[in-house]
C-alpha cells in the first residue's frame, strides 16, 4: 500500500524486511531489559555492556534480569545454551543474546 504524501521511493516493508525488523526490536528489548541495572558481577553501570569489544555481558547480569522478571525463561536459555563453562562471570556475547 502506498501512501500518497510519501515521495516515489517511499514503500511499506515488505514480510522479511518487517520480520529481520521484530528480530532486531525483540534483541533491542531483551538487552535493555538484561542491562537495566548495574551489574552485579562486574559493576558495569545500567545500560552499559559489562564488555566493549565484543559487546558483551555477565551471566549474573542475565540471571538478575530473569529474576527481577525482565527477561523470560526462553531468552535466558537462549545466552546460556552458547556458553561452555557456566559461572556468574561468564560473559554473553551480545549476538548470542
Ligand atoms: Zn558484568
């Protein structure tokens, strides 16, 4: 559907443009919800990545966000299920998450 006031090269999404878009939202709030405190480990501040480069963050961090009921069930398991070896500091990286 166009929309008449848009320019020529305006569109809508299109189905896999709108899905890689829910992709990104859905990471976008699984890591605000997971960074919206210090954490606990590390003492990185709210909203800070514990890690720079790769961007990345403690698994307390990650189990204190499902505690608190920020995150679900199914996003914990999905940064630990990349993890080998399985402490509080620990660090995810942001493209398991
Ligand atoms: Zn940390």
């Amino acid at each position: 559907m166009k929309n008449p006031t848009a320019g020529p090269e305006a569109r809508v999404l299109t189905p896999a443009e709108r899905a890689d878009d829910e992709r990104m939202l859905a990471k976008c709030r699984v890591l605000g919800a997971v960074r919206w405190r210090r954490c606990p480990q590390c003492a990185a501040r709210a909203y800070s990545p514990c890690q720079v480069r790769p961007r990345a963050d403690c698994l307390a961090r990650w189990l204190a966000a499902y505690k608190a009921g920020k995150i679900t069930r199914a996003d914990l398991i999905g940064a630990i299920s990349g993890l080998v070896v399985i402490t509080a500091a620990q660090l995810v990286e942001e493209r398991a998450a």
